[in-house]
C-alpha cells in the first residue's frame, strides 16, 4: 500500500470513529474571537462517582515564562493539547485513537463540561493524558471583571478537585491565546504558576475539513511544539491517525505537556 494509500484508510478508519457524533465544541480565538459551536449531547448526564485518589497537581518551572508558549526545541517532543468541551463520543474517540499510537494528550476541560460529563475527568486521567482548567463557561475572560474573571477560575478549579483531588496541572484562558495581565495574576493566585498557551493552532474550530487541519498542524509543528486543538468536532477525529503517523515518522514523540516540560 502506498503512503497516500495509507493516510487514505486511516482517514476513513478515523472517520467512522465519529459516526454519528454530532458536532459541538470549544472555541478559543488566535487574532480574534470566534462563535462557540453549539453542544448537542449524545449521553445523558452521568452521577459524580466517589472523589478518587490526589490527581497531579501544577508545578512551577523554574526558569521558565508565565505564559509557556512552547517546550524545548531540543528535544524530539510536542505536546497536542485539547480543549475540553462538546460530544463526549467524540472525546472518547480521541482519547481511544491517541492511546491506541501511544500518545498522550492534555485536555483544557471547560467546568460546565465537567457538569454535565463528570466521568470524562476520570476517563482522561485513567488513560495517562494531563487535565487542565479551561475556565467554568468558556467566556471570553480577558474582557472580564476581577471578580467575574476570579470566578471562572476558581469555579472550574473546584469542579476539577471535586472530581479528582486535584485542581488539574494547567490553566488555558479561555477566547485567547494569551492570559492579560490580571488573569495571569488571578491564576497564579488559584494554583497555577503558568498559563499555557500554544505556538501552533490547528484551526480545526473552523471546520475546515480533516486534511487543512492535517496539513495545518504538520506544516508548523517541530520539537517543543504545543499544538492547539479542540473536542467535539469529527474533522478532528480524521485527522489524528495522520497528524500521529507523521510524528512518529518524524521521530516526535506525542507527549504530555508536563512531560514536555520534564527535561
């Protein structure tokens, strides 16, 4: 079978993944924001099980910026973190296809997600991926007041604990790439000594079909690399088996971002 081939069948494989997940997402913005897609869950709200054992925990990097951008460049890594929010059919497809490669992801879990989907905090966990904070509603809380941008925080902070002993090892700002000045303040203050943005966007919010976003994350990936990705969207689902087969053939290794940040 020839390289195309190959790429062609996994894309298909990866397609029937998603079949019949319907499309619902996490929108963060790079120059500009954009629309939320809409959620339309295909589970019924799961019951909260019994608070398990002390999840990891945010660490400082000496060294290091407050606002991490992208790991070292010296090191055959990168990290594909995702925003957590939409279908959890889709999540679950994802997370399924990336441990099948042995990949690791890092998920930026929105707190209303968490709410309604409150196993997926275990689930993402049980299989080695990094959890994260990605605020309480996904507002745009650069805009914000102290007091409602503390909220955001601290709401989604809470929802994470809750549910794993931990209030997750990042922070993402939510509608931006970068935390302002007063969020990267109120972050700290929660627990969380960076903030974590990104140096590659998949634009994969924008639909725009799986090899754009293919084509879009191996053209600006390299070593050290965070990758920006979302959840609940099929596009995303197709894509992965490619975007992993040339990492691998690349010689980068899919990792999560605490241990992209580990050396």
């Amino acid at each position: 079978m020839t390289s195309t081939d190959r790429r062609t069948a996994l894309r298909t494989g990866a397609g029937l993944l998603a079949a019949g997940a319907l499309t619902a997402g996490c929108a963060s913005n790079g120059a500009g924001a954009h629309p939320t897609s809409p959620a339309h869950p295909s589970s019924t709200p799961s019951t909260p099980s019994p608070t398990p054992s002390t999840a990891p925990t945010p660490r400082s990097l000496p060294g290091q910026p407050a606002q991490l951008t992208h790991g070292p460049r010296t090191h055959p890594r990168v990290a594909l973190t995702f925003h957590g929010q939409g279908d959890p059919a889709i999540a679950h497809s994802l997370l399924t296809e990336a441990e099948k490669r042995g990949a690791r992801l890092t998920v930026l879990a929105v707190g209303s997600w968490l709410d309604q989907y409150p196993d997926m905090a275990r689930r993402i966990l049980d299989g080695g991926h990094d959890l994260g904070n990605h605020t309480q509603r996904h507002l745009a809380v650069n805009t914000m007041s102290e007091a409602d941008a503390r909220s955001e925080i601290t709401a989604c902070a809470d929802r994470l604990k809750h549910l794993t002993g931990s209030i997750g090892t990042w922070f993402r700002p939510s509608r931006a790439p970068l935390a302002s000045p007063l969020v990267l303040r109120l972050a700290r203050s929660a627990g969380y000594p960076h903030v974590l943005s990104y140096d590659v966007d998949s634009l994969d919010y924008t639909r725009p079909g799986a090899d754009a976003v293919q084509r879009k994350v191996l053209d600006e990936v390299r070593g050290g690399s965070v990758v920006s990705m979302h959840f609940g969207y099929p596009d995303t689902v197709a894509a992965l088996p490619v975007v992993l087969e040339e990492l691998a053939r690349r010689g980068l290794a899919a990792v999560t971002t605490t241990e992209l940040f580990s050396s």
